[in-house]
C-alpha cells in the first residue's frame, strides 16, 4: 500500500481552480518529485497534503496517509499528524526559524509537542537530531540563535525539526532554491539519506529539472494546476511525452546562439581592485578588525564581449558590482572605461556612470510600483548633459521597449501589469535606454522560471547582435553562464580563483574550488544519454 | 550583550549631559533676567537684589551650571522661592502620587491591550476583530476628562465605590491608596489601552504572514499555540516602543486628569510652578522628568535586547 495517496486533488482558492484534479502517491523510501513552473500548484499539493491551505482555500478528493484520509480529519487529530506523521521543510531557510528562539528549543518543541518527553529529555533528543543533520553541539551548540548560522546550517535546523519524531513522510518544497550550489547538494544528499535511511517517503517540490533527475525516483510534471505527465524518473526523462515536459527540459538546457565579438579591444580594465571595511568592535577598545570582501582582483572585458562572474554567496560577486558601478569607494586599484580612469572613491562621474548600468535580480522589488513604465525607463536619462525633449525621450522610450520585445504603447502601463519576465525585459530597457558600453547583470534570470529565462537568455543574445552589448553576467546558476558568456571568471572569498574561455573552464577546470563547484552543481542528462539506455523505446 | 548595554548605558548618560545644558540655557540664559522675570515688573530693586544673590546670577554661568548639576546629583534641588521649601521634599511627595498611578494606568493599559489585541488579530476581518477595532476607534475619540467625570458620577456619586478626588497619602494604608488611584489610573489607561491594543494587533498580524508561523503549524502547534508561542514575543518590538512612549506620557502629561481628582502629581507642581514663576521648581523639576524619560527609554532599549537576541549582536 502506499504511503501516501492523493486521489482527484481540487483546490479553489475564491472559487478559482488552483489545483485540478490531482492524483499521485508515494511509496515507503520512496522520492517522488513534483516539479512544474510558478503557479503550476505545487506548493498548493504540499499544503493541502499538510492541511495547511491559506485562509479562502477549499479542495475536494481525497489525501489518504497510510490509509487515513486527512481532509476527514479535525484540526486538533491534524495537529497530533503534523510534526509526529509528516514533516515539512520549506523554501526561505532565513525566515523559516522563529528568530527568538535558539535553535535547540525550536528543535525540540516538536519533540515536546508530541512525546512525554521532560524537558531534559527533548533536549538531548534535539542535540542527536541537530547532529544527524550535521550540526555537532560542539560545533553548533543549540544554545545559538538563527542568525548565528548560514542559509544551508538553518535549512539542516528546519529539516531536523522536520525529522526529529522520524515520520513517515517528508514534504520538501523547494528545499534548496535559497541556497549556493555546493550547499544545495549537501542539503539535497542529507534528505535523500534521512529518506532512505528511514524508510521515509519523501515529495520533493522543485522547478530545477536538473535536483529531479539525480535524486527522484518519481517525477510527476504539473502545469496550470494540473499533473500533465507522471513516471519513474528514466522513462520520463527519456519518452517526455507531453509537450510540456519537453518544453521544460528544452528550456533547462537552453543553448543561445551568440555572435562573434566584434572588436578585440579592451573597453574595461579593473586592475588590483581591493575592497575591504572595518568591523564593528566585539569589546570595548578593542582594536577594529578588517574584512576584505574583494582582494586584489584583476580583470579586462574587450569591448562586445560577454564575460561571466560565478561564485558562491558572500564570495564579493556583489561588492565587486558595486564597486564597478562606482556605488562603493575601493580601497586600492584602478578602473579604466574605454581608456578613461574612472574614480575608485565610490563618487564615480556622472559619465562613467552613464556608461555602466545594471539589471538586479528581483524583477518585483526594482522598480517603483506608482510610476509609469516611461517614467521608469527613462530615469537614467537625468545622467545626460543635455536633456532630451519630449518627442525624443519618447522615442527612445519606443526604441527601448522595442528591443526588448515589448510594444511602446506599454509605456503607460504600471508596473503590477507585468510579468515576471517582461518586468525583467522593461529592467533591460531601462539599462539600454542610455546606450551604455556595459551592463552588468546581477543574477538577472535567477528569479524567473525556466521557460521565461530562455526567453530573456534569447533575447541578451539578440541585443549582442543588433546592439552589439557587452555585459558582465554575475550569476550562481552554472548552466546559463554557460550558455551565455564567452569567458567566465570564478571567484572565492574576495578573489578571483580561475578566469578563461567559458567552455574550457567547465570542461577542464584547474582549480580545485572550480572542480568542486562542477561537481556540485545538479546536472540534466543530455537526451542522447537517455535515449541510449539499455531499455530505450 | 555587554557591549550593547554600556553603548545603551553610554547614550544615556550623553542624553542627560545634553539635556541638562539645554535646560540651563533656555532658563537660565536666555534673554531677560530670571529673578526680575520671577519677581514681575513692580518689583522693588532690593527684593530683586537680594533674590539675584539667592539664585547665584551674581557668578559666572558656567559656576552656576556646576552647582545646579552638582547639586541634583546630591539631591539638592534648591529651595522653592514661593513655598521656600526645598524642591527635593516637593517633588518627592509628588512622585509618590505620579509614578504609582503612571504604573497603574500602564499596567491597566497593557492587561487590556495584549489580550485585546492578540484576540483581534487572531481573528482578523471577522464580528469579534470590528467589535474590538470600533471598541479602540472609541478609546482613542473619547477625551479622558470628560471619561474621567463620567467615571466620578457613576463610581464616586452614584454608587459610592471610590473616592471623587483627592489622595490619603500612602501613610494612611496602601489600600485606601490603590483605592484613590484607581479611578484616574482607568481614565489614563483608556486611550493608552486602545491605542496599544491597535498596534499590538497590527504588529501580530505582520507577524502571522511570517514564514516561521507556517512552520511551526507544520511542526504540529495548534494556531493558537502558534500565536502565543511564536507570534507574541515577535510582535512585542513596536509594543514595547509605545509602552514606553506611553509611560514616558504618563509620568509627567497628566496634569488634566491630576486637576479632575485634584492628585497632586508632578503634572500639578509643574503647572503650579509655572504660573508662579518658581523657576528653581520648573528647572529642577523639568530635568527630573527629563531624567525619568530618558530612563524610561535606556529599560526600553534593554527590553528590546531580551526580547530580540539579533539587537544583542548589533550595536
């Protein structure tokens, strides 16, 4: 029997269908991954499955665990099946934790909640969970506090509350989105251990196609709210039979088709650029210790070249933007734009800053919510000596949302009318408008789904062509800096450890902290290597 | 900890510094002469003389800065020019009235807005959440002197229960004491309990979107648990600012529900003084209130640091 069984899952949230007639179940030891774009009705599934749904929400079918039918069940018998039966770990490890509590107490309130456990008792058996999870009281005493520990160490916190009673399933919901590649896979190993460890059933909620392919043993594809397609992993990978699912996996691995630089002329030179600050006293006339964030690094972009920057969070990828966009004052080095030297003390000239601009990564948190997409493309032209008429700040309003596939009568609109991936198109336009030498972009495509980052991947491909754009690409997501960069840059703890041509860097790294992220990294098997398995049909 | 409870501790001390010169200066030196302001526009030229020697205006400002402060930090307040008895002695039976009721009103206030809140919030944009929003729309609307004498008719005349006005003094037992107080200290709490019981709803639903309130349901908590358990000491930071805020206002800014029990509160010696021009008592007693504020404050500061252990780490 399985573990857990959902049969004709529907929920409507204000009368509108959020999830459509799901059905799935999962087996004892067994992973099944449910994976589908934003708003496919993943994490719904995992709520409902939890009992958990938002306020307005209402669903029909049934979710049997272990042959008892929850929706049947009352709050207070749900209470008892949450935290002992199954266990959830969610998305934000940084806010998952009640920041007011140590991360002992936290752990054992399950303990306690659930068991006659005394307090000293909950204590010792939250120490041995927080070890399981890799976090020794020696090392982690569970006297800490949240914000003493790293994304990944809270995330093992959150799955050790999850696992402390040993249930019988575990609902993953995107456990690793968060977190830096070689943290993913440390986090993605223990789960996959504690699962079959103990026999537990786990669903895995992921948009990385790539996390499901290594680690599922089941992959259920949802789109709209409905499950479009559901086998064990190979088979799934191999036939794809709708075209969803292919589409997803297309769009994973996307390849764009860059031009060939046009020029081989150096248009940025940064040369031994360090960066460092003063941290705060720990005692009283202490002496302030320092902290480099970048040290050191050295580095030129040939004018229509696309150099890639990875590296994993707190590496100073950041600190590094910053100080080429002359927003932070360096404490050593030179930067020189098209041969000019461009201030290093975080007051760079309204002209070198005409000549840099930059896209962030939140297509929902970058722009003013109450002005008109004119206005907001059109804010870096205050940075101009002259200031453009009416009729061309107009125009150029049109030619940059042209470039970037938008229409110009979307020039009036507000920003809530968009999508994630055109709000992220309108962030280019604004970047383009000035027609600046580079753009820098800062983990642009992180928050978009797949299907919406090739578009966008597609589209910086075609601007290298009609515009001929160089740009500096920062991303922790291997696989697109792959594809869109011709030389790449990784770097580690303020320096820059490795920099060559992008595909020999990840086809023959040298330096170990490259290898490691290589392997790190969840990889997507090409079709050729499934079609080729011994019971390809 | 440490570290932020000597910062803490170090602005404390700079505020007084600052407030203190403050006072001085705008009492002491702005323009005009303070004993002929104190004596009023007939007086006579030996009256005036012999007050400017009793104030000391004959030294130099900065002697006459350091005996003022010197003398509050040995608890001499001076000598009051119209009771001619030393403000210390004053200002002492006054705070036995003003910090008791403060501490009452308070204690009223936060007994009926954290349950009142928590309540609404826990059931927000249903009948209960409305009843107790429109409950605090009229807490806050309602002036407190004109509640204050609702109050008296109902409790004092009609039945009898709690004295009209006045104070026994706590000499005559502390319940006859608590008995005087009450009164005023449910006048004072009334807006101060609706206006926190808002913020304290305010804070908790902010604090109800919160990831770590899902995942404690998934831990198994019921939501009430939830709420209690996660969601309260979260939602205290904004409460703790307006409780202080609040007492800091209750310490001092009661003068019109002290004139409607005729207490005689600090509130009461300030105005009192004003009108009678008895600087020495406005000063001194102006920079206790200052005093008293300011510490108000640095507790705040320090309940912030134990409700919230990431203040700890920062400065």
């Amino acid at each position: 029997m399985s573990l857990l069984d959902i049969q004709n899952l529907t929920i409507r949230i204000h009368d509108k269908a959020v999830v459509e007639d799901v059905s799935l179940s999962v087996a004892p030891g067994e992973i099944l991954a449910i994976t589908g774009e934003s708003g496919s009705g993943k994490s719904m599934t995992a709520f409902a499955t939890m009992q958990l749904l938002p306020h307005g929400a209402s669903l029909s079918g049934t979710i049997r665990l272990e042959g008892e039918d929850l929706t049947a069940l009352p709050e207070t018998a749900l209470c008892a099946r949450r935290g002992q039966a199954m266990g959830m770990v969610f998305q934000e490890p940084m806010t998952a934790l009640n920041p007011v509590h140590t991360i002992g107490r936290q752990v054992a309130e399950t303990i306690r909640l659930h068991t006659d456990a005394t307090p000293a008792e909950a204590r010792r058996q939250a120490i041995e969970t927080l070890e399981r999870v890799g976090l020794p009281p020696d090392r982690f005493p569970p006297e800490r506090y949240p914000h003493e520990l790293s994304g990944g160490q809270r995330q093992r916190v959150v799955i050790a509350m999850a696992i402390a009673l040993r249930p019988k399933l575990l609902i993953a919901d995107e456990p690793t989105t968060a977190l830096d590649v070689t943290t993913q896979a440390q986090i993605l190993k223990l789960l996959v251990r504690l699962t079959r460890a103990d026999g537990m059933g786990m669903v895995l909620i992921t948009h990385d196609l790539a996390v499901v392919a290594e680690h599922a043993d089941r992959i259920a594809v949802m789109q709209h709210g409905k499950v479009v397609e559901t086998d064990r992993t190979e088979t799934l990978l191999r036939q794809m039979q709708h075209p969803y699912t292919r589409m997803l996996f297309e769009a994973s691995t996307h390849q764009v088709d860059l031009p060939e630089i046009p020029r081989a002329e150096p248009l940025l030179v940064a040369e031994n650029l360090t960066r460092s600050y003063l941290l705060p006293r720990r005692r009283l006339f202490e002496e302030r210790a320092r902290f480099t964030a970048v040290k050191d690094v050295s580095f030129s972009i040939l004018k229509g070249e696309r150099l890639g920057l990875v590296g994993e969070s707190g590496c100073g990828k950041s600190t590094l933007t910053r100080a080429l966009l002359g927003l932070e004052p360096l404490q050593e080095g030179r930067i020189t734009l098209a041969g000019e030297e461009v201030r290093t003390d975080g007051r760079a000239m309204r002209d070198a800053r005409r000549r840099l601009q930059v896209v962030f990564q939140d297509p929902f948190g970058s722009f003013n919510p109450r002005h008109r997409v004119s206005r907001l493309i059109t804010e870096p032209l205050h940075l101009l000596d002259v200031q453009p008429t009416s009729e061309e700040r107009a125009s150029a309003v049109a030619e940059a949302l042209k470039a970037v596939g938008l229409r110009p009568e979307d020039a009036d609109r507000f920003i809530h009318e968009f999508s994630g991936g055109q709000r992220q198109r309108i962030a280019i336009a604004r970047a383009l408008i000035l027609k600046p030498d580079l753009i820098i972009f800062d983990e642009a495509v992180s928050a978009l789904d797949v299907s919406v980052r090739a578009q966008i991947l597609d589209l910086l491909a075609a601007l290298c062509r009609s515009h001929g754009l160089t740009y500096l690409f920062i991303s922790h997501d291997l696989t697109v800096v792959r594809s869109v960069t011709d030389r790449v840059m990784v770097m580690r703890a303020g320096q820059i450890v490795e920099q060559g041509e992008t595909e020999e860097v990840f086809t023959d790294p040298q330096h170990e902290y490259t290898k490691m992220l290589l392997q790190a990294a969840p990889r997507l098997p090409q079709r050729a290597e499934l079609k080729g398995g011994p019971d390809a049909g | 900890m440490q570290r932020y409870v000597l910062k803490r501790f170090g602005s404390l001390i700079l505020s007084l510094f600052v407030a203190s010169l403050v006072i001085f200066t705008v009492i002491e030196i702005a323009p005009g002469d303070p004993a002929s302001f104190m004596l009023g526009i007939n007086a006579q030229p030996e009256t005036l003389a012999a007050l400017r020697a009793e104030l000391g205006l004959d030294q130099s400002k900065l002697q006459r800065y350091i005996a003022w402060v010197g003398g509050m930090l040995t608890g001499d307040f001076g000598t009051s020019y119209t009771y001619r008895t030393p403000v210390s002695e004053m200002v002492a039976d006054r705070i036995g009235v003003s910090i008791p009721l403060a501490l009452y009103a308070l204690t009223l206030s936060i007994t009926i807005a954290i349950p009142a809140g928590v309540y609404a919030a826990a059931r927000r944009g249903t009948a209960p959440d409305l009843a107790v929003l429109g409950a605090t729309q009229m807490g806050v609307a309602i002036p407190n002197f004109w509640f204050a004498m609702m109050l008296v008719l109902v409790f004092a005349i009609q039945w009898r229960v709690f004295p009209a006005g006045g104070f026994p003094g706590w000499g005559n037992g502390f319940a006859a004491g608590l008995k005087a107080l009450t009164l005023p200290a449910i006048a004072l709490a009334l807006p101060q309990a609706a206006i926190l019981t808002r913020v304290m709803r305010s804070a908790l639903l902010d604090v109800l979107g919160e990831d770590y309130m899902r995942t404690a349901r998934a831990k198994g908590l019921t939501a009430r648990q939830t709420l209690w358990r996660h969601g309260l000491r979260n939602a205290m930071i904004p409460v703790l600012t307006i409780v202080g805020l609040q007492f800091s206002f209750l310490f001092a800014g009661t003068i019109i529900i002290e004139q409607v029990f005729y207490l005689p509160g600090l509130g009461r010696l300030i105005f009192q003084s004003i009108s009678a021009r008895d600087l020495i008592v406005v000063e001194s007693v102006v920079m206790l209130v200052v005093f008293g504020v300011i510490l108000i404050n640095f507790i705040v500061d320090l309940a912030y640091a134990a409700v919230d252990p990431r203040l700890r780490d920062r400065t």
